[in-house]
C-alpha cells in the first residue's frame, strides 16, 4: 500500500509542474536517505563521513560518476522516486539487511 501511495504522489508531483526527476536527482535522494539511516541507527555497520552532513556530501559526489542504467536498458523515475521514501520506512534492522527492492531497479 505504502508504495503504491508513493508512486500516486510522484505522479501527482510531476502533473503538477514539479521537475522531472533526473538519474543525478534520484542519486541524490536515495543519499539522504542511505546516510539518514547511517547515522540515525545504531547498528548501521559502515558509516560514511564524519558526520550526517559528510557522509551525504561525500556520497553526492559519486552521483555525478554514476551511469545508472545499463545494457540498453532506460532510467524509470517512478522507481527511483519511491526510494528515497521506501529507506526512509526501513526500520535499523531492514536497513542492515539492505536497501528495499525498489532502489535496486531504477532501470527497465
């Protein structure tokens, strides 16, 4: 349920005028996302940076190097969109397990 609420709000953004959600945007978000639950759980088991704001700017500049889609396949918005949120809803023991499935298949 929760994801289907996800991709209703993404399309509901994107109806009304909100930028296209781009490969480097959607990088970005599941970084603040990914370093969010670094930080803020305690049994994360790597941390990046220093602290919240480092490890998030240190991650964001290897968006910029990133190719996400491959062999001949293109980049789905929709998927990407639902990751920021999806990692967001992990509890500390979800996300020690791994990122949600959806963050895994931004390409089709």
């Amino acid at each position: 349920m929760r994801r289907v609420l996800t991709v209703i709000a993404t399309f509901s953004l994107l109806a009304c005028g909100a930028p296209a959600l781009t490969p480097q945007t959607a990088c970005e978000e599941q970084v603040d996302g990914t370093c969010d639950k670094m930080w803020n759980c305690p049994n994360a088991a790597i941390k990046i940076g220093s602290d919240l704001e480092s490890c998030k700017t240190q991650y964001k500049a290897l968006c910029s190097l990133l190719t996400p889609c491959k062999d001949g396949t293109t980049f789905d918005a929709s998927n990407a969109a639902a990751c920021n949120p999806a990692i967001k809803a992990q509890s500390c023991d979800e996300y020690k397990a791994g990122p949600p499935s959806v963050c895994t298949n931004q390409c089709k």
